[in-house]
C-alpha cells in the first residue's frame, strides 16, 4: 500500500491500494507498497495523484472486463482435436498475451505520470527507494 500524508500533517492512510491492482509492477522492479508519504508531496501533487490513481483503476477494470468478455477464446475447441493446433494455440496465445501487455502499458502510463508530478528531489528519493536497478544507473 502507498501511503500519503495528508494536508493536516498526520500520516493519515490516503490509500493507493495498488498491489491488487498492479500485478505486474515486480516486472520492473518497482515497488508498488512504497511509503509515499517520504515525498512529502504538497496538496496540488496529492489531488493529481489521487485524480490519475482513479482513472488508473477504471483503465485497470475496463481492460479486465475487456478480458473476461473475450474469456472463451477457443481453448475448449483446442483441446478437443486430436490432432494438436499450432496455429490456433498461436491465437489463444496471441491473445493472452496481448492482454498482459495493455495491463503492463496501463501500468507504465500511471508510473510515468506519477514520476512527472514529482520535482527532481522527489524523483531521486523515488528512484533510490521505490525502484530497483534494472537499467544499471547505479
């Protein structure tokens, strides 16, 4: 879970449940439970980044009811040949896959805009202590 404070100065919990909704965020070495409240983000940064947390949720649940509309994607037909089809396991394939990457893509959108609120202090503490080294900056 993320964690920001609020403008009263507790460390209230202004939750960014983003671990049950960002599966593949361990792709990339980013920790989506960071304490955020390490940012110190002002009040403008914390309205964009709960307004851009939103509409990152409906983008996650459009995808995944795009997903399970599609559901049946032959795989029962598959399995019920004799002879195995490359060609259509290519298509069930194809299509689960294409599915993993509009998540992944949704997912690097919202890091991106994330990391564009921030100012450049807030960048480095972000990079040190949320993201791992998976390009060899360090």
């Amino acid at each position: 879970m993320i964690f920001l404070r609020t403008r009263h100065g507790c460390a209230a919990l202004t939750a960014l449940c983003l671990s049950a909704i960002m599966p593949s965020a361990a792709a990339f070495d980013i920790r989506p439970n960071c304490d955020l409240r390490m940012l110190e983000l002002n009040a403008k940064q914390r309205e964009r980044l709960q307004l851009r947390r939103q509409q990152y949720k409906d983008q996650m649940r459009q995808i995944q009811a795009d997903n399970r509309r599609r559901k049946d994607v032959g795989l029962h037909a598959l399995l019920a040949k004799p002879p195995f089809d490359r060609h259509q396991a290519g298509k069930i394939a194809q299509e689960r896959y294409t599915d993993d990457i509009k998540l992944t893509v949704a997912e690097l959108n919202f890091y991106h805009d994330l990391f564009q609120m921030l100012d450049q202090r807030q960048r480095e503490l972000w990079l040190d202590k949320c993201v791992g080294d998976t390009d060899g900056r360090r």
